[in-house]
C-alpha cells in the first residue's frame, strides 16, 4: 500500500499539496520528517511528536544496524513497535553514514566495507543488504543504497559515483519485496550529471526519488540550480524528497521547487545548542540579553515551553546545564519546523503560496554563512 496524490500545484511556483498513503497512515505534504538516528528523536516521546503536527520519522539504518542489532529489531516485533512510533517510518539505507560517519575500508560496485565508528569492528553493506536491513527493521518508506560523491571531488569522482549510484538503484529494486522503495538522484554540482541521474532512475520507475548531495558547502545558488534540474527531470506524478536539508529557509524554497517531503537533524540538534528558532531567525538563549527576558521567547507560540516558561528562564536552564533546557529547547524547535510545514501547505492549498513565500523571506534573516559552516566544521570534529 503505497500511493502519492496530488491535491494542488501552486499556479506560479512548483509548489505543490498532497497526500502520502503508507501502510501506517497518510503523511499530508509538504512535512519534515524529524529525525530519530537510534530511534529515538532526541529527548522527545513518541506522543509528544504526535502533539507537535508529526506525521512521518526518519530511522538511521546505519546507527540501528551497529546497535542494538537488525536481528535485536526484527524480534522486538520491527522499529515501529520498539520504539513506540505507529505513524508511517522512512529509514534512509545507511550509505550516507558508511560515507561520513564510518572509517571507510573500500569501496566498490559490489558494495561498501566499513569499521563501525563505535567499536571499530568490520562491516558491509551492498544495495541488497541494504534493502534487507530497511525491510527488517520495517519501514514504510525504504531507500535505494547510493554513493554521495565528496563536494570539491572533482568530475571524475562525481561520475564514477553517479554511475554506481544507478547500478546500485537497479539491484536495490530488484531485491526489494516489502513496503515503498525511493531511488536516489546524484550528480554533484555538475549540471549535466544531475539531469542524467534524475532522467536514468526515472526510467526505473521507483514509488518515489530523493535528491541527495546537496548541501555539502556549494554555494546557495548551486543547489537551488541543481535540485531545479532534479525536479524537472523526476516523473512529476511522484513524491521527491530532499535528504538532509533543513533551515527554516530552505524548506520554504524547496517547496518552492517541488519538493514534497524533507528530513534534517537541524532543529533538533541546534536546539541543544540553544539555538532557537523565531519567525524572523535563528536566536542563542545564552545570549545575556535574554537574562531577564520575563516574557516567552516568541510571542504567541503555541509551543509547550512558550505556553508555560519565559526566556529568562530557558536562558537560566541553558546556562546551568540542565536536562529540561534540551527538552524544552527541541519542543519549541519542531514545534516551529511543523507549523511552518502545515502554514506552506494551507497556503499551496488557498493558492496563496507565493505570497506567503515573499513575506517569510521578507521577514525571516537566515543564519549568516559563515555562522552555519562553522557550526557544521565544529559537528564534524565531534562526531570523528
Ligand atoms: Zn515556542
């Protein structure tokens, strides 16, 4: 049970509303899917998420595969029960991770072989196990094994990836049996490839496509260049899913561009930073000017931390280290990250998604460049 229905194109952006129906309910679009690397969203409950607009997660097929096991999940009755989620489950193939996360052994056609980057043990992935882990663990939404190509790797590099990314997709198809299986578009930043990718798993005719490879530190006006390729170039009838990309920004141009769905660690893991998001940016409670900040952080936000704590206060939790701080914190973060997905989709739906776009980049100052990439830089070194 699988099916994409389209309910409004914006007249004059790509924009558009619909329906995703999944086994475990339908995910109205466009959404953002928190992510939930172990199965768990970060400090939140199953219930909460629910309370916040949630309609569909993100699981980490490589975090879940090194502990507490596949086999440990599929026993446990799949992640939709271990965890406590019964709304509908993407989990991405775990390629990514192999390519980041892990100490990469070799790479090849048939596969990936990695050291775990908790206990340095051996391990590796094929599309075919990548398929039977995602199918294990029970997802409603599955996706194809693909080599993201490094950004700066030069053409060769890109080709050699995007090339083995179809090889991949076509076996991935050919294993796959249960649920909904998404191929994955490369290419770089290399125009020509991106089309080729997206025209090539096209003819492959996945339920759906993910863009992946975007916004690895090319400029902005790149990737909106490219994921413009994707989206013209991908069958027009199914879901696209924008991996790993998720400012408040990007969401509203990526909806501009026709993107249905999108998942990012952003919002949650910014706010155990304390970086908290308001309609005209992105603020740092432990800033002293919200010391004695006696009203909530924004105005009239629904949220449960707004509802009941000042600013001052989060400041003061932030400040002392306090486990509520992060809880708090990422209340508010996906609180803000839902209404602005369920405020595009009235507006797509009330064929006023073009205005609304003017008026929330008139209104909302990104994150400075170099503020984000060196935030990015400082994730990287911890996570190695
Ligand atoms: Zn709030």
């Amino acid at each position: 049970l699988f099916e994409f229905r389209i309910e409004k194109v914006c007249p004059t952006t790509r924009a558009r509303a619909g329906k995703i129906i999944t086994p475990h309910g339908p995910v109205p679009t466009p959404t953002f899917a928190p992510v939930g690397s172990q199965g768990t969203v970060k400090t939140l409950t199953p219930d909460e998420l629910r309370e916040l607009g949630t309609h569909i997660l993100l699981g980490n097929a490589y975090h879940l595969m090194l502990r507490p096991g596949v086999e440990v999940i599929r026993k446990m009755g799949g992640l939709h029960r271990f965890m406590g989620w019964d709304g509908p489950l993407i989990t991405d193939s775990g390629g990514y991770q192999v390519f980041s996360l892990a100490r990469l052994r070799k790479v090849s056609d048939e596969g990936a072989f990695f050291r775990s980057h908790i206990d340095g043990s051996e391990h590796s992935l094929s599309p075919e196990k990548a398929v039977s882990v995602q199918e294990a663990l029970g997802a409603d939404i599955a996706m194809a094994l693909d080599e993201p190509p490094a950004f700066g790797g030069g053409r060769e590099k890109v080709e050699e990836a995007t090339r083995r990314t179809y090889l991949w997709a076509e076996r991935c198809l050919a294993a796959h049996r249960e649920g909904a299986l998404f191929g994955i578009v490369q290419g770089g930043t290399f125009p020509d490839l991106r089309r080729e990718s997206a025209l090539a798993l096209a003819s492959l005719d996945f339920p759906g496509y993910a863009i992946g490879g975007l916004s690895l530190g090319e400029p902005k006006e790149i990737t909106w260049a490219m994921l413009d390729i994707c989206t013209e170039n991908l069958p027009p009838h199914k879901p696209r899913y924008l991996m790993g990309m998720g400012s408040p920004e990007d969401l509203v141009e990526g909806v501009a561009r026709g993107v249905d769905l999108f998942d990012s660690a952003l919002p949650t893991r910014v706010a155990r930073n304390g970086g908290l998001y308001t309609s005209i940016g992105r603020v740092n409670i432990e800033k002293a000017e919200f010391r004695e900040m006696g009203g909530p952080l924004e105005d009239g936000c629904p949220c449960y931390t707004c509802r009941h704590f000042s600013a001052a206060y989060l400041h003061h939790l932030f400040r002392a280290q306090e486990l509520l701080a992060l809880r708090l914190a990422t209340l508010h973060n996906l609180s803000f990250f839902m209404r602005l997905m369920a405020d595009m989709r009235r507006a797509i739906l009330e064929d006023r998604f073009a205005l609304f776009r003017q008026e929330f980049l008139a209104r909302y100052r990104p994150t400075p460049e170099e503020a984000r990439l060196a935030q990015k830089q400082r994730w990287l070194k911890e996570r190695l």
